[in-house]
C-alpha cells in the first residue's frame, strides 16, 4: 500500500524488500541508494492495522554514517572503513521508528534513520 500514512508514529516491525543499486542525486555530487520495506505490524503493541503499509526511505553516498544503526540492528558492526553490503538485508526483519512529516503540503511516512533490532 504506497502512499498510505501510518496511524500513529511508532516503532514498525517491518520487511526489507528491496535496496537499489544507487542513483544519481540532483546535483549529481553523490549517489542515494533507496530502500522499501513494508510493515509487519506495530513493534510495540503487536497493532497489525498498519499491516502492509510500503515505507521508502534512502541513504546517501555521502552521509553513509546513518547506516550505522541500520547495520547494528541487522547485528552488524559497523568498522571505520569496512565495506557493507546493504543490499543483503533484503528479505530480513527490522523495527523501524516512522514518524508523520510534511512535504508539498501532504501528510508524508518518515523513516528518520531509528532502527533498533526486531523481536521476530
């Protein structure tokens, strides 16, 4: 379900679906790789009303540091320097804080780079 807002902001257990191989950004400078997951349920309360709610998200080339959490709570370390495949998380679970934003004066899903490991 693109488009669809979440209820409330939450932690959301969500599946990886898919990490792209990267795309140019506007100013051509760096590259975002673009995520989409699709929430399981609530991560806190069980909830499943969100159930199947398309989240999209990116990481840029340039602050690849935000990765960090997203690493940890796939129980990965991240290391100075190390090189990560990030397109390996496909397929696995993550709880995903989602907040409510604003953007061209719609109510948007914001995936603000809170990740903590999933109980599943």
């Amino acid at each position: 379900m693109r488009g669809k807002i979440v209820s409330e902001p939450a932690w959301y257990t969500c599946m990886i679906d898919s990490f792209d191989d990267g795309k140019p950004s506007k100013d051509k400078q760096s590259t975002n790789y673009n995520v989409e997951a699709t929430i399981i349920r609530n991560a806190d309360t069980g909830d499943e009303k969100d159930q199947g709610i398309m989240l999209i998200w990116n990481f840029n080339s340039k602050a690849m540091g935000f990765a960090t959490g997203y690493l940890a709570a796939l129980g990965t370390t991240a290391e100075l320097g190390g090189r990560y495949r990030l397109e390996d998380s496909v397929g696995k679970v993550i709880d995903i804080f989602v907040e409510h934003d604003t953007w061209d004066g719609k109510t948007v899903n914001r995936v603000n780079h809170k990740y903590r490991p999933s109980k599943v």
